[in-house]
C-alpha cells in the first residue's frame, strides 16, 4: 500500500492478515484512520472526559503487560494536538509500576456504560510516579460492538502475586468475565492495547497456561493480530466485575485459522508466561 507522510498506512502484519482473511479492499478503505493524531477536537473532549483507561507497555525487564489507569475526569489531558498527560501511573503491586520512558505504549480509553472507546498509540517521553506523558502518534475511535453496558466495579490496590499459571479461583474468572483488554506489539509500530467481549465463556481456558478466544467480526483493520503476525507477545488485562480486581498475563499469542465453529474461522491461542494478580 502507498504511504506518505500524513498516512502511514498499514504495516506488513496487518496486510498479511487481512489478505488471509480476504478483506484488503474493505480495510483500505479505513487507512485515513492511521492519519497522524489530532487531540484538539472531539477525540480529545472525549478523553478529558473518561475515568478509565487500560494501557499496554513493557516493564523493566522488557515484558510485555497490559495495567488498568483511573482517575477523575480530567485524569487525561490533551495539552496539545498530540500530546496526552495521564494523571496518574501505575500503582506498586503493579507489573508495570516504575515503569520506563522512551518506550511505546498503547492506551485503550474505554466507557462501558455509553459503549463509547479510542485507542491511543504512541511514545511514552516522561514516566513519574503520578504522571505520564505519552506523544501520540495515533488516535482514533473504535465502534461500539461486544462492550457490555455496564459501569465496572473501582480498581482496588493491588496486591503483588506472581505465578506462572492460573489457579482455581482465576480459571473461574476466565470463565466469567464479558470482557477484556488485549496487548500487543510490533517492532516498529509499538504497542497497542484493544478491547475484546462477548457472553461470559468466550474466554477459555484449555489449560491452566493456555487461553483461548474466537476472534469475532470486527471493523477488518485486523491491528492486533497483525501485530501478533509480526511479533507474538501478547499481555492480557482482565477485571472482576463485582471486585474489580484485576488479573494480568503476560505470555505469547499465536491465530488458528479455519477453526470449525467459529464465527470467522479464527481463533486466538494465549500461552501463559507470567501472572500478575
């Protein structure tokens, strides 16, 4: 696809996927979405306006995870057409706690209760222990579908378990949860962090180190498996909801295709590394 410099255009695993699943002229049509971020306008009043945003960044050691960010309105604040503060950071206990600058992160900033999101990529420049600022390279806003409409319980402090695989009270979390924030990453474009739902159930565990999910029909940019087609880590982030306490895992992805039973005939495999709980 031609790029220039207002566009950027999709990159190599996204292209794969889309022309695997046979939707290239479909997705094209969607490339202006890619333009450079503009955080002045609508997007931006929207931001201001949210108390809950999820985003995807590496730790320390350079493991991928995806950590829940809330505050009051305002908490995130547009202070240029491509410039976000966050108001906040995430908090000890957390994976991604002290986390460091000159890195990618993807923010996925959501409202259940409207069913209203945007996804927000770009670099993260400053990493304090209550602020963030993230210059943006992308921001645009996602359609409405699989957000349940319901407002999630607060995010309560974090406790600092670690595992490598889920126990008995998690694996019934996968089992009940209506939605999640999935993370992922590509060596040039940078993390992103995107938003999957459906009936408790969608999410599966094969095993106590394996999930599964089918992949649903979608706006066919394919942002996230084409970045899993390009570099397999992935993080997961998900919350009770009635505790609100979160779950998070870190691990390696990988798409089936032409799965017998599912809806696109793909579905996605989550190998479990690490658990944060």
């Amino acid at each position: 696809m031609k790029t220039d410099a207002t566009v950027r255009g999709f990159h190599d695993g996204e292209l794969e996927v889309q022309r695997r699943a046979g939707v290239e002229a479909q997705a094209a049509r969607l490339t202006g979405m890619l333009a450079p971020a503009e955080l002045r306008g609508g997007l931006g009043l929207f931001l201001a306006g949210r108390t809950y945003a999820a985003m995807s960044a590496r730790d320390a050691t350079g493991r991928l995870w995806v950590s829940p960010l809330a505050g009051p309105a305002g908490f995130l604040a547009p202070t240029g057409p491509a410039t976000l503060e966050v108001h906040t950071a995430p908090a000890p206990g957390d994976p991604l706690h002290g986390l460091p600058a000159g890195q990618p992160v993807g923010l996925l900033v959501i409202e259940y209760a409207a069913r209203r999101r945007a996804r927000v990529n770009g670099t993260l420049v400053t990493a304090g222990a209550d602020r963030l600022v993230v210059e943006v390279a992308e921001a645009y806003g996602n359609c409405p579908q699989y957000i349940p409409p319901r407002t999630p319980a607060a995010v309560p402090p974090r406790g600092s378990g670690r595992a490598t695989a889920l126990d008995a009270g998690q694996l019934a979390l996968v089992g009940s949860v209506d939605t999640f924030v999935l993370g992922t990453t590509h060596p040039d474009r940078g993390n992103d962090a995107s938003h999957r739902g459906g009936a408790p159930g969608f999410l599966r565990a094969e095993s106590g180190t394996r999930l599964v999910w089918d992949d649903l029909p979608g706006n066919q940019m394919f942002n996230s498996l084409g970045n899993l087609a390009a570099d397999p880590a992935a993080a997961l982030l998900l919350l009770d909801p009635v505790s609100g306490q979160a779950l998070q895992l870190s691990g390696m992805a990988s798409v089936r295709w032409d799965v017998p039973g599912s809806p696109t005939g793909r579905q996605v495999v989550f190998e479990i590394e690490a658990v944060a709980s």
